[in-house]
C-alpha cells in the first residue's frame, strides 16, 4: 500500500514539474521571468485559471483548446508532462527512494527543458547549462553515489568529447555543426554522471543522431549538409544511460 501511495504522489509530483517545465521551455527563450505573471493563452492572453492548468487532464478535458479563444494548445504541453512523469516513475523503479534518485529527478527535468529548447529554438540556454555544471560538481561532495573527481573527470570528458567532435568536424566539413552549447550541455551531463555514463551518454547521443539524420535524409525532410540540433540526442543518450547505463556497461564488460 505505502509503495502504491508512494508512486501516485510521485507521478503527481512528475506532472507537476513537467508543468513547470513546459513554463520554461516557453519564456527561458524569450527572456521572460519563469514565476510571474501566471500561464497565459498564447493567442488571446487570456489567463489560464487553476482548473484548466491541471497536467495532462486539462489538456484533455479542453479537447486540446484554448477554453476562451479555441486555439489549438501543442501538443509538446501533455507530451513534456507525461515524459517527465514517466521519467519520475522509472528512476523510482530503478533507484528506489533516495538522494541519487532526487539528483536525477532534477537533472532529468532540467534536460527535458534543454532538449525541447533546443528543439524549438536550436539554442541551449546557458540559463541551465553553467550553473548545472557548478551544482552537479557542488552535489558531489555532498552524495555517495558519485564522487568529486568523477564529477571533474566527467565534464572534462563531457566537454572535451564534444569540443574535440566539433573541431574535427569544422576542420572536415569547413562548417560549424555544433557550438558552444552542447559543450555546456556535455559539461554538465559529465558532471552528474561522472565520466563512464558520460561516455555512454554521448555514444547513445551520437548513434540517435546518426540514425536520425540518415532516416530524414531518405525520407527527403532534410538535405545532406543540413544540421539538425543535437542537444535532444544528448539529453535521449544521458536518460538512457541514467535508466539502463548500468546494464549496457555489465553486458559490454562481459560480466
Ligand atoms: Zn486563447
């Protein structure tokens, strides 16, 4: 019964967040301040009232429209709430309730928003990224799970990864394909995770996106040449590697 209860309020808790995150994703872009004014429709400003702002089930009880204007809401507000509950659940299946699952609940919340930014906007907000970076390492003394120098070896190697791919492919290409912000973004991934699930993070990220391109190359959406933002393969690879990372390194260990 107490592990039931436990993972209601701890989807509750992912939809909630993931509310937040959506808050995020919209105004860190645009420079708006993330806790005032309260949600407001898109179109017509109309403010959204408290029992339309409920994760998930408002969306669905709106049929996915604005109540006052009937503009249609993105789909990315249910997608990104139920992702980042989901999220919740499985790193509470995994880790059960401890310090370590709290630090990836917040470091999964915190990609979720990179990668939709990236995604939108192809940017990644240093907003996030540095001082991520500052509190992963700041985290380490702290925890058990993983410690200073791991931290300090995973965003060198995070970050140097990421450096040394886009160097090598400015000098190849003679054009950037990745910038400053995904070596931010490796940084910080490096320095929650230490410098194994980095590693793992980036080879996940960097297959994703490989196979991505190729598909959208076949399937004529884009052309050769053309980048596609990288952050969310990034983000995909670092929650794999958080959720089965440990399973993949046995497996590859041969244990
Ligand atoms: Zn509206």
């Amino acid at each position: 019964m107490y592990y039931v209860i436990n993972i209601i309020l701890l989807i509750v808790l992912g939809l909630v967040v993931g509310s937040f995150n959506n808050v995020c994703i919209y105004r860190l872009p645009r420079k708006e301040s993330i806790v005032y004014p309260a949600s407001h429709c898109p179109y017509c400003n109309t403010r959204i009232s408290t029992k339309d702002n409920i994760p998930l089930l408002s969306y669905f009880l709106l049929k996915g429209r604005c109540r006052n204007c009937k503009n249609k809401i993105s789909l990315q507000y249910p997608v990104v709430e139920f992702l980042n509950a989901i999220i919740y659940l499985l790193l509470y299946l995994k880790y059960g309730f401890r310090v370590q699952t709290l630090v990836y609940m917040a470091l999964s919340s915190a990609l979720i928003i990179i990668a939709f930014i990236d995604f939108k906007e192809e940017i990644i907000p240093n907003e996030i990224s540095l001082p991520g970076i500052v509190i992963g390492l700041m985290i380490s003394f702290l925890v058990k799970h993983i410690s200073v120098w791991d931290s300090a070896l995973g965003i060198v190697t995070g970050g140097g990864a990421i450096l040394f791919i886009a160097l090598i492919g400015e000098w190849l290409f003679k054009k950037e394909a990745m910038g400053g912000g995904d070596i931010k973004l490796a940084a910080m991934i490096g320095a929650f995770l230490g410098w194994r699930y980095t590693s793992l993070s980036l080879f996940f990220g960097y297959l994703l996106g490989a196979l991505t391109g190729i598909v959208l190359i076949i399937l004529k959406m884009k052309n050769r040449g053309e980048t596609i933002p990288f952050g969310p393969f990034i983000v995909a690879g670092s929650l794999i590697a958080i959720l089965i990372g440990d399973k993949i390194l046995f497996w590859y260990l041969g244990g």
